[in-house]
C-alpha cells in the first residue's frame, strides 16, 4: 500500500492497524475543474485570510508547501513537512476519531484525498483536502500548536468510546459522502438517501445517553483544532482549520451575532451540528491555554484515574480496551464484568474473547491471545487479615505465607474471594515486584458461585491492589491483528455524464490557456460566450475565463 506514497520516517514507523488507513492519493484523478476549485477557494481564502487568520498562516502555507494554483501533492508536502518533523497520508473521508487522533499523536497530517464538489464551495460537511491540508496544514508551523495537536492525539486516542459514538461516526461518514456525490442533475433517489441520513443523525442528536469519554474530547477537539479562535472575545483570529478552509463561515464568524466565548473546559460539554454553521465559537488566549484545558480535562479520564469508574467505561464501550494494575501489569481485552466490594474497589474482573498480558506496552512472552483465546480473568485486592500486599512481599514474605512454587496453596481476599490450587510459578516486574502467579488443578469462588473450575485449565493470576488505568485499546497494538476497522460505507466515485465530460474539456483549456506565456483575448471572448450560451450555471468556469481576460 505504501508504495505508491511518498513517504518520510514518521510513515514508516507507524503501526499497522494505522497503516489500513493509507491510500495513494491519485494525484492523476483530480481534474481540470477540481483545480479550479481549489484556486477559488485559496485564492479567496488568502486574500482574507491575510488579515483575520493567526499570524503563522500565511508562513505556514509556505513551510508545508501549499500552493494556491495547484492541489497539493503528498509526495511534495511529505518533503516539505519533514523539515518541521511531520509527515502527511491521505486516507478515504472519515475515519474512526481514534485512529484520527492516533495518527495526531505520531505527528502525522490526515488528509482526505477528495475535493468539494462545486455545490459545496464554500463548505462541506466531508473531510476533503481542501479542509486538511489548506486548514490543518499552516498552523502546525507553529510550535506550541503543532505540539498540542501531537499532545492532544496521544490524549485523544486513550479516550474510550462508547456504543453511541460508532453510530454517531457511521451516521456522519455516511451524509458526509452522500452530500458530496458530484450529480448535476436532480437525483430523487439520492435526494431520499440525504434526507435519511440527516434524520439518522437527527435522531442520535436527541438520543439521551452519557457522553463517553470519546464524545467530550471530540468536543474539544471540534471547538479548537476545527474551529477555534485565538486572541482577545473583541479581535478574535482564525486557526480552526474548519474556518480557515471555509469561505462563508471565515467571514461569518466574525459577525457579531456569532457569540464569542472564552476557552475552557466547559466545551467539553458544548455539543456541534457539523451539517450547519456554528452559533458560537471559543476563543483562547493563546496556544498555551489549550494545553492547560487539554490537560485538565486528561485529569477526569479514566487513563488516570482507574478503578471502578474506568473499568465501567470500558465495560460499557463494548471495545477493546486495556486496564493497568498497580504492579503495572496491563490487561488488553473487551471487559465484561467486575465485581465492587463496599468501597467501590474492584475486586475482580473478566474478559471476554481474545485477550493479552503485557508490562510497559510490551506483551509478555506466553501472554498473547493465542494464549488467552477465551479471555482472562483475575481477583484484586489484599488478603484477608494480612497487611502485606501480594506484590509487596519479597521471597522470604512468600515462604512465611506459604507461597511455595510447586505446592498447594488457599488463601481468600479481603473481599470474601477463595483461591485454592498448586502454584507453579511466578512473574515479576523490573522493581522486584510479583505481578502474576501461575495455578493449576485451580478453584477460585466468591460467596455460592465458581468463577474458576479446574476444568478451564491453567489460571494466571493477576497480582495487584487496585486498578490505576483504563483506556481504549490494547496495551501492545502488535497483540492484536485489527485494533479498528475500517467502515464498509465507501466514498462514491465520480461518473461523469457526457455534458460533464465536455464541461471538464472546457476547463482543461482554460487550465492550458493560463499555463501559456501570451493571452489571447478574442479567444477567450469566444470560450466565454460559448460557455454562457451552453453552460450558464458554470460560474466558476467564467469566472477562470474572466480573469484571464482582465
């Protein structure tokens, strides 16, 4: 797949549940009208953009090499970003938030491949290179911004989701994609599939669930990365790239009737319509601010704060996800159940399917999913009427309770939980610290029920008092062969009728006529009356011949 990519360090060492994401650009694919478009937008954007966007803007287009005449190339941006230490890959439209941030935090730029079509000049609700690259693209030449969105992705991606918000980003990707379909005729058919889709997304929109975790980052990531502003409520600048990308909405947004707020963690809260124009926009101070709220908010997720709250999360998600336990054991699986003691202390928990043992983001050796096909499982907590915690107890502390390697061993938690089996070994981490013990012929029960029989094989233990992490995905990504998937709905592809197909003709040599050193002006007199008389509804196209003849 990478063949076809220009590419630079960063690519290379990106994971493969990532790498499912790239695809050639085709720069060959991109025609005559849709190079057109991309100068309408950046020429109009420039000009304005000079005057209300921050200051690293205009530098930027030029440190990441943006052109106004041409669509970008990602073999030519990859040269040029490489000197900044980022990268850029094209990907089909939307895809998974997670993935999206993961590629963030590897300093790589997403760029949907496509281009608008011309109903939506000024702004589309699909991810199109216009938007990426001319939005995104200038303002990582800032160091304290592209050094919050590397931040933030690595935040972003442990950020565990939730059942709604896959249905959200389906629902999303799917208007996004129908309202980009290039048909110049009236399609009933697709009329029907858009109207649909908006009341899907209607419908999700007025769904009363709890915001995931997932759902408030992209919250802020919306307010900030997408359209944000910086400066002062009263002379706001521009550096959202959903504004900078956007011809309508760079100029309304500084109407008045757009309400300006000051940046902070509420707008994790503040929920966004990506079908409409914003009502109401923040504002930081400056690109310092956003860390200090990007980490404030890190400070309430599950990732820091473990224990109950987090494994309930990644229970609730339904996804692959990971806790980490006192010892630093990692546990990577799609949890299902936990069970509380009266302080609300996880003192048990199980996975369910494919799972995997690791220690520092590494899987250890034996612990894969071919090991853990059906799942893991594991008490916590300290032992009944013994202050000395498990991993705390050195060798002689293991012989003093009878922790002998090839003996037969019962002890019980504080938590009422029963472990009778033969210990056959142990597993340390690089303080000296046990944090997994070996039992076979083993019983592990809790008050009537058996959560562990002999007959399901050899029990590994997982040693520790408490859960300290939980977070989407798994701890070693290599443990596992697709950590996301990719969406089965696809962008459509143009077909051009054969009114479209000349209409493309035409622009092909206005494009040619441009590229000439001399201007023939009776020429392009007879092209513009000849485009006015067939073709009344190509603006842009007389508007390329226009500007050529003034």
């Amino acid at each position: 797949m990478l063949e076809n990519i220009e590419t630079n360090p960063l690519i290379e060492r990106l994971p493969p549940h990532l790498k499912q994401f790239i695809k050639p650009q085709n720069y060959e694919l991109y025609t005559y009208q849709d190079q057109a478009v991309w100068r309408h937008v950046m020429r109009k954007n420039v000009q304005f953009l000079s005057q209300v966007a921050h200051g690293s803007y205009l530098a930027g287009l030029k440190k990441t090499g943006i052109s106004i005449d041409h669509i970008p190339s990602m073999y030519g941006m990859n040269r040029i970003l490489k000197e900044i230490g980022w990268a850029a890959v094209a990907v089909d439209g939307f895809i998974p938030p997670a993935a999206f941030m993961e590629f963030q935090a590897y300093k790589i730029l997403v760029i949907a491949a496509d281009i608008r079509k011309l109903d939506n000049i000024e702004y589309t609700p699909a991810p199109d290179i216009i938007h990426e690259a001319a939005g995104h693209a200038p303002i990582i030449a800032s160091p304290d911004y592209a050094e919050y969105l590397r931040r933030f992705g690595e935040i972003g991606s442990k950020a565990i989701s939730s059942a709604h918000d896959h249905e959200m980003y389906e629902a999303v990707r799917n208007i996004s994609i129908l309202k980009e379909v290039r048909s110049e005729k009236k399609d009933a058919k697709l009329d029907q599939q858009i109207a649909a889709a908006e009341a899907e997304i209607e419908r999700l929109q007025h769904k009363k669930v709890t915001p995931s975790e997932m759902s408030l980052i992209r919250n802020l990531h919306w307010w900030t990365v997408e359209y944000g502003l910086v400066g002062t409520l009263e002379r706001p600048k521009l550096y959202g790239a959903g504004l900078l990308s956007s011809i309508g909405e760079s100029k309304s947004c500084l109407e008045p009737e757009v309400e300006k707020r000051p940046y902070s963690i509420d707008a994790a809260y503040q929920d966004f319509d990506i079908t409409r124009k914003q009502p109401h926009l923040y504002v930081t101070p400056n690109f310092a601010h956003l860390s200090e709220v990007l980490e404030e908010f890190a400070n309430t997720m599950a990732v820091r704060k473990g224990g109950h709250r987090g494994l309930q999360k990644l229970i609730n998600s339904k996804s692959l996800g990971t806790i980490e336990i006192s010892t630093g054991l990692q546990v990577s699986g799609v949890f299902t159940r936990m069970i509380t003691n009266d302080d609300n202390d996880v003192v048990y928990f199980e996975t369910s399917g494919p799972s995997a043992l690791a220690y520092r983001e590494k899987e250890l050796i034996g612990h894969g999913t071919a090991t853990h096909q059906q799942g893991f499982l594991s008490p916590l907590g300290k032992l009944k009427g013994i202050n000395l915690a498990i991993e705390d107890m050195g060798p002689r502390d293991l012989q003093a309770y009878n922790f002998y390697d090839n003996e037969r061993i019962e002890f019980t938690y504080e938590s009422g939980i029963k472990v009778e089996g033969l210990n056959v070994t142990g597993q340390r981490n690089v303080n000296g610290k046990l944090m997994l013990i070996q039992f076979t012929d083993c019983t592990v029960s809790y008050r009537d029920e058996v959560l562990f029989s002999p007959a399901d094989g050899l029990l590994n233990l997982a040693v520790g008092k408490e859960i300290t992490s939980a977070y989407a995905g798994p701890a070693d990504y290599y443990s596992f062969d697709q950590v996301y998937h990719e969406s089965e709905v696809k962008t459509i592809k143009s077909i051009f009728t054969k009114e479209q197909i000349a209409i493309q003709g035409l622009y092909e040599k206005v494009r040619h006529y441009r590229e000439e050193d001399k201007i023939n002006k009776p020429l392009l007199e007879k092209l513009k009356t000849q485009v006015q008389t067939d073709y009344p509804e190509q603006w842009l196209l007389i508007e390329e011949i226009e500007e050529l003849i003034n």
